[in-house]
C-alpha cells in the first residue's frame, strides 16, 4: 500500500512550504514584532484549501491517533484566503472525524507566497536560536577545520607553469 494520499486540490502552487515547528506563542510574538496582522482562528476544515500535492498517509494516521486521544496538536497555519501554509497532516486528520465542526488555526493576513516567505524566516530563526540543525551534514564553524593536504607529484610535469599533471594518491598526506 502506498503512503501517500494523491487528491485533486482546488490550487496547486509550487512555492517552499514552511515546516513549522516552533511553538505557537514564538510565532505569534515573532509575527507582532514584525507588525504582521494575525489571528487564531477556528475554521471548518472543508473551507481549508490544501497547497502541498500529497500527504503521507502514516504522517496522517499519527495525527489521527493524537486527536483521539486529546493531545495537543500545533494550530494550521493559514493565509487570508485559507490556503494552509504548514499542517496538511493535522487537516486531513481532523477531517477524519466528522464529530470536528472546527479547527484551531493561525490566520496570518498576506496572501500565501509571503506567509510562507514569513514562517520560514521565523522557523529558520527558531532553529538557530535553539541549534536544531535541519541536516546532519551541516557543521558548525566553530568545529570545523578545512582539510590540510601536502601532494608528492609524480615525476612528469604538465608543461604549463611547471605543475603535476598526475598526483600519486598514495603519496597525499595530511599535514
């Protein structure tokens, strides 16, 4: 069985979606500071307009899972038209349960491009702040030092400025 659930959505755009995890409170404090009108709001989740292509069904299932059992789970974050910037997950779980007349979100009042724009600056902000790296690969200036190499050169020469043209591998050292 495949993961991910394909459906035909009202708009389909190809901007960077934001992947917010920061906690509510951060977000509205950053989106005040910024003078960038907000509100949280409560929204029928048929009237919420999907802009990601596909959700992971098992992302979906987990959402489910937590709403049942009454945990907490982040508000969607909106643009003034309901297009949801970040928790397709948490809509599609919601709508799971025909018992949920509303869900809670975050209306941020830009259109969708500059909302999404927004939230990444504000998660990428959160993210320094608390040192949560994105990807493994990433190092820190602080504790990375760039390679230092000595090469022996075999014995030709390219012609050109007197440099190798072939370095032996087995001769590379580090200093």
């Amino acid at each position: 069985m495949r993961d991910y659930i394909f459906e035909n959505f009202k708009k389909q755009k190809d901007i960077w979606l934001p992947q917010v995890s920061a906690p509510v409170d951060y977000i509205t404090k950053e989106l005040s500071e910024n003078g960038i009108k907000h509100n949280l709001v409560d929204v029928k989740p048929k009237e919420l307009i999907p802009l990601q292509k596909n959700v992971s069904r098992s992302k979906v299932i987990e959402y489910k899972k937590k709403i049942d059992e009454n945990q907490e789970v982040l508000p969607i974050a909106i643009s003034d038209d309901n297009e949801i910037l970040d928790g397709h997950h948490r809509c599609y779980a919601f709508m799971q349960d025909p018992s949920i007349n509303t869900v809670k979100c975050l209306k941020i009042y830009m259109d969708f491009k500059d909302c999404a724009r927004i939230l990444n600056q504000i998660q990428d902000k959160f993210d320094f702040i608390n040192g949560n790296l994105m990807d493994d690969d990433v190092l820190s200036f602080s504790t990375y030092t760039e390679p230092n190499f000595v090469t022996t050169p075999k014995s030709n020469t390219s012609p050109i400025m007197n440099t190798p043209s072939d370095v032996n591998t087995e001769t590379i050292k580090p200093i």
